[in-house]
C-alpha cells in the first residue's frame, strides 16, 4: 500500500486542476461519439486518498487498498451494424499496469426483441453490487465485504491440516500453504469485484423480469481470463421489478475452484473439477423520492481436497462455508449533496483443530457513512468514515478509517 507514495503528489494535483477545470465548466460531459456515431469512447476517473490501512481491511486482488486507489477506466464500443457490437475496457490502479477489463462482443440476433449474446471477457452474471462497482454507482467509498476481503483461501495453494487452515485467520492479504503453489499470494473474496470472467453469457428482458446465464472459465470468487483446471462454472441471475423503483434479485453460480497443479499437489492425479465453488445471492432494492434502499446476502461454499493430516493435526473438514450481509442506503438531502450508509458482516463455517474450534476465517464486521457532493453532474466529490471489526486472526483487529474521494466520469 505504500505504492500511494510515488503517485500521491500527481493524483492530487489532477484532483485540484479537475475542480478547478469544473469551475470553468469545461469538463466533458457525454462519452465521445467517432464514425457518425459507430464507435463511442467513455471513461471514468477516480482518485481516493485515506487512512493507512495496517489490518488490510479494505486490501483487494490486486493489492491495493480501496482507501489508497488512483484508478483511470477507459470503455470503447464499436458498432459492426445493428446485430454486432464489440465492447472493450482498459484499466489502470495507481498508474500501475495497463489490464483488459473487459473484451467481447455483443450479439443481438433480434432486433426487436430485448435479447443479446455476449462472447469473450464479458460482464459479472452474479450479484447485485457486482454490476455497479465503478466509483460513480457506488454511493460510499469501500466496497461490500463479500466483494472485497480476502479471505485465507487460494485455487492454487492448499492446506494439508484443520490446523494449518487456522493458523492463517486473517492473512487473507498474503497467505501461503504447504500445497501446491509455494510462494505467498493473496487470497480470493466470495466474489470478484475488480475481475471479469471469460465465457458465454445470455441476457433477456421480458416485461418486468430480467434473466441472464452464462458459461465461464473461472468461478466468482477467481475470475479467469483462461482455464486453469478441466471444468467451467455455470452461472445464473434473475431480476422481478414489480412496481416502480422495487428490484428483487437471486443469483447462483457452480464450478470447479481448484486448480488442475494444485490438485495434483494434493491428491497425485487431476480431480480438480471435483472441488467445487457454489454460491448462492439475493438482493432487494427500494428507491423511492429521495431515499435509496439496498440489501443483499450472499452464501459460499468451497470444495477442497481432504489429505491425510501430518502427525499431531487433524484433517481438514469441508465444505468451507461463507455468509455475507451487506445493508446500504442513501437519502439526497438536496439535488448536488447525499448521505450514505452501510453495514457489513461477513461469517465463516467452523473447523476443528487438535487445540480448538474456530471459524476457518476471522469475521468481519464493517460500518461505513458517508457523503457526497456534486461539483458538476459527472464530478463527484466523497468522504467516508470506516470502522472496522475482525473477530481474531493474527492483523489487528479494529481499524477506523477515513478517506476522501474524486470521481469524474464521461
């Protein structure tokens, strides 16, 4: 995290020219139409500075923080007639790498009909938040646990013990295992939010109820640009808007979580597609005048491989389970200025070692306000209060943070 360092002056210097340049009200204000309208080019910026965050709460895949990120989008599609659309977007954190977020093409075989094909790195088919995780649609500053913390469990490094499992509660950050892959690594949140997958996807619309389903090389929580063992994960979302500004979600995905190399460590052959991630959404959305209401629960369970145990430990015991609940909301107390909130918890299934029984993972519990003020219609300033509570582990358990934020987007 304290890569901030070598870019803090910069991104603070863009953030002053960009209130100044809003000042003027000469920010572009609509994405970028080329080619009488065939290919149009959006993007979206933003800048956030805070606390230090020393119990890597708020830590991504990526290895940054949340509270600490300098992140530039840049989203083009291109117009091949009506039926085909290609998509693509580019993104960099902290003037970092330059990484395909997205690629792929949009079929409509209809015209008429509100049904399209995706093919390629294609958007999340699962969860609510997943779908608006870009810093405009997210009304606070951190992300909804189930989408962000690392837990202690890696595809391609394994456990051989109950105990070992244990030892690591809350090195989710950097976690090593003595199967399988030997270097420390990062490991995975219930579900990906700064990650697509890459598959099929089917998306249909008829009157009030949204269904989408898709094929994918990775799973929710490790999002594959290719595949890394010998299955796929089926995924599928269902959305009922009975009356205006009540949306009602569930969502469910399947596949294989393990890798082919570390199930080979584990087990000397390649049953990977045996251990599988299966997890399992709901979500409610009210919106109504100047009030914003979102509720959403998400339930995951990994398949690991079970060992024989070294001497003096106990094997591991699966499925690994997971329970997130997240609960936000957001009242405008004027047209330019809003306040939000959210709680957060995220649990874990107990395990047994030969000294205790414990969640395999430390809960967390995490309680974020926030406001927001609009300098212009696309440039939005934040600042977020942060408490957060982990329930044991090795990191510090309690970390209060705070955090300013600059979104611009076109």
């Amino acid at each position: 995290m304290k890569r901030w360092n070598r870019f803090a002056w910069p991104a603070l210097l863009l953030v002053v020219c960009a209130v100044r340049a809003a000042d003027a009200q000469v920010l572009p204000s609509e994405p970028i139409a080329l080619a009488n309208g065939r290919v149009t080019v959006s993007g979206d910026l933003s800048a956030t500075y805070g606390s230090d965050d020393p119990g890597f709460f708020n830590y991504t895949d990526y290895e940054h923080s949340t509270f600490r990120l300098f992140r530039v989008d840049l989203t083009a599609a291109v117009k091949a007639g009506p039926h085909f659309t290609l998509l693509g977007e580019i993104r960099t954190e902290n003037l970092g790498e330059i990484r395909p977020y997205a690629l792929y093409l949009r079929i409509r075989p209809w015209t008429t009909r509100d049904f399209d094909i995706q093919v390629g790195r294609v958007p999340p088919t699962f969860g609510a938040f997943a779908r608006r995780t870009y810093a405009n649609d997210n009304p606070l500053i951190g992300y909804p646990l189930a989408y962000q913390y690392l837990t202690s469990l890696r595809p391609d490094a394994l456990p051989a013990s109950a105990d070992e499992l244990l030892r690591k509660r809350s090195l989710g950050w950097l976690v090593r295992y003595s199967l399988g892959e030997a270097a420390a690594d990062v490991g995975v949140p219930l579900v990906s939010a700064f990650r697509w997958d890459t598959g099929v996807q089917a998306h249909t619309t008829i009157g009030m109820l949204s269904a989408t389903a898709s094929v994918t090389a990775g799973t929710v929580s490790n999002p594959l640009f290719s595949d890394d063992n010998h299955g796929r994960q089926w995924a599928g979302r269902v959305e009922l808007r009975p009356l205006a500004g009540l949306i009602l979600g569930t969502s469910l995905a399947r596949g294989p979580f393990i890798s082919q190399a570390a199930a080979q460590a584990a087990l000397g052959d390649s049953r990977d597609a045996q251990f599988m991630q299966t997890a399992w959404g709901g979500d409610a959305e009210y919106s109504r005048d100047h009030y914003l209401m979102r509720f959403e629960t998400i339930v995951s369970r990994w398949q690991l491989p079970v060992v024989q145990a070294p001497p003096s430990q106990l094997a591991l015991q699966t499925p690994l389970g997971a329970l997130s609940t997240s609960i936000e909301g957001r009242y405008k107390l004027r047209p330019d200025l809003y306040v939000a909130g959210r709680f957060d918890h995220l649990g874990f299934s107990d395990e047994t070692s030969t000294t205790a029984t414990l969640p395999w993972d430390a809960p967390v519990t995490r309680i974020e306000i926030a406001a927001g003020y609009s300098i212009q219609r696309n440039l939005l300033l934040k600042a977020a209060f942060q408490h957060n509570n982990r329930d044991g582990g090795v990191l510090r358990q309690v970390a209060h943070l705070v955090a300013a934020q600059l979104v611009f987007w076109f």
